[in-house]
C-alpha cells in the first residue's frame, strides 16, 4: 500500500502547533529578527515526481546555511579530492561560528559546513566560476526548477552589516593562506549565497538529486556524480545540524541540513527528499518545530536510513 504522505504532513501539522511559540527567531541578523516565528510549512517531493505539501510550504524564506550544500556539492564536482586538502569532514563540537577551533587546527575548518569551512568552499567556488553569485543563483534556479529563485538583498545586506565573526573567520583563514580571493569578495558571495529566498517546496525540489544518486530524476540532468551525492549525504549526516547532529540522527535518522533561517531539509535516498520551516529556532540554531516535524515524519511513514 503506497504511503498518504499528505495525511502524515497534514497531522504533523497540527501535532507541532503548540511548539510554534516555544523557540525564538535568529537576531543576529537584524532582518531575521523581524520574520513571524508561528509560521511553519513542509514540503514532500519523491523521486517519482510527487510533490506532497501543507501549510507556508510556498513561502519563501531565508535558506542561510542550507545554501552550503549547493555550493558543495558544485566545488566538489570540480575540484575532486583536492578539496579536502582546504576543509576536513569531521563534526566540529563546536559553535558553527566558532574562531577558537580554527586557530587549534592551524587555519583548516574542520567541515564544509560550519561557517569557516563554508567560507572556504566559497573561496574555491569563486575559482571555478567566473560571475560566481550569478552562476550559483542559476545553479539553484536549475536544481529547483524555479527561475524565479533569487538573492533578498536585504538580508544580505543586513548580514554584511553585522557579520563581524564571519568577516573574522575570513581574516583568520587568509592567514593561513587557505583564502584565495580578496576577504570582500568572499563575504559578499558568501553572504548572498546564505540569503538565497526559498520555498519548502523549491528545497524539496532542489534536493531531489541527492535522493537519487546525484542526478535530476525528473529531467535526468547530472548534478553532480553518485560517489558524491553518497559523499554529500554523509556529511550532511554527520555535520549538517550544527551541534545537533546526533541528536537529529537518534531523532529523525536521515541526513539533513538546516539554517537559521528556520528551514530543514532531509533526504530519504531512493526515495525523496523532505523541507520543512519553522523560525523559531531551539538553542543548537535548529528549527524547533521543524526538528519535531521531522522525528514524527519518519515515526509516522517508519522509515529512515537506519
Ligand atoms: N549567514 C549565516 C551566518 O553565517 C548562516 C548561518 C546558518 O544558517 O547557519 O552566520
């Protein structure tokens, strides 16, 4: 019997209600700070082509580090094992903006996705492409299948105003000679790349391709190859909830990665990929209600990679 995957989401849906005031939305960001924390969206999409969705689902918002992934998942592509040689692949135990870590490891960020170690994937992405914040804008548009996807200047902006730590991420990793390009330029693609506006449904759509061993199974573009969507998938089980990542495999058990912009997104390979969003955040930077809607999506369909 095939599962009512809109029955699960719709319940979910009710089931979180009373967790939609318990978080608090990211401030750090002024423009963040001024998002409704009650809303909340999820968003189904399978392999096959089925889109399930409920609530703001087609709300656009922040996707800040979700974005990480995209610019991952091209540079390695490009850049094979060389890139491991910049960032490693272990979970950090540490804040995702932490500094103190950087200067122990001598200038190595210890994964893709904490900010230092995302700020190095941007560097290379910036090598690889010429006009990268357009390339990457268009990338996301083709993996969404939405050209209507773009950059909310306003939240860029409002980062670069106050994103001291990163801009001394940035520093500190020149210093180590692991920046190529200009710190400005980094921060600015960097920056634009966290304030990229999504819907649940665009990131389902967007992700499908690691469900589905790197390629679009819906227009059966490469994305990028299977070793390195089962490579992706790895590190997004092992790093992609900030300090929260064993809590998130013991409670959802999929890989997922999230943003303080309230938004998750898991994948179920073989099988589909699952956004939620959620602004209130818990105290780990993750989606409060999203992180429960996602423990009861794979009680309630009792699936998950273990
Ligand atoms: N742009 C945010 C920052 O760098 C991204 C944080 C996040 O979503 O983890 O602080």
């Amino acid at each position: 019997m095939s599962t009512d995957y809109q029955a699960i989401i719709n319940r979910i849906k009710d089931e979180v209600k009373p967790l939609l005031t318990q978080g608090k939305v990211a401030t750090y960001i002024p423009a963040l700070a001024r998002i409704n924390p009650y809303r909340f969206g999820m968003a189904v999409y399978t392999i096959n082509g089925e889109l399930f969705t409920c609530g703001d689902a087609q709300e656009y918002f922040s996707i800040q580090s979700i974005s990480k992934v995209f610019t991952l998942a091209r540079v390695m592509d490009r850049l094979g094992d060389a890139l491991w040689d910049r960032v490693g692949r272990e979970a950090s135990g540490n804040p995702f903006n932490s500094l103190v870590q950087l200067e122990y490891e001598n200038g190595k960020p210890r994964n893709p996705f904490i900010n230092a170690g995302a700020l190095v994937i941007t560097d290379c992405f910036i090598q690889e492409e010429q006009n990268a914040m357009s390339k990457l804008r268009d990338f996301v548009r083709a993996c969404a299948a939405n050209p209507n996807i773009d950059f909310d200047e306003e939240v860029a902006a409002s980062e670069k105003l106050t994103g001291h730590r990163n801009a001394a991420l940035a520093n500190f990793l020149k210093s180590y000679g692991n920046l190529i390009n200009e710190v400005e330029e980094v921060l600015d693609v960097y920056f634009h790349q966290c304030s990229l506006s999504m819907s649940c449904a665009d990131l389902s759509r967007a992700f499908l391709f690691l469900a589905n061993a790197g390629t679009d199974p819906l227009t059966c573009a490469a994305v990028c190859g299977p070793r390195q969507a089962k490579r992706i998938n790895a590190l997004m089980q092992t790093c992609g909830l900030y300090d929260e990542g064993g809590e998130f495999a013991y409670r959802v058990g999929l890989p997922g990665k999230s943003g303080v912009g309230g938004g998750i997104v898991a994948v179920m390979p073989g099988e589909l990929t699952v956004a939620v969003w959620s602004p209130a955040l818990n105290q780990a930077g993750n989606s409060l209600a999203g992180m429960k809607a996602l423990e009861l999506f794979t009680t309630y369909t009792a699936r998950s990679i273990f």
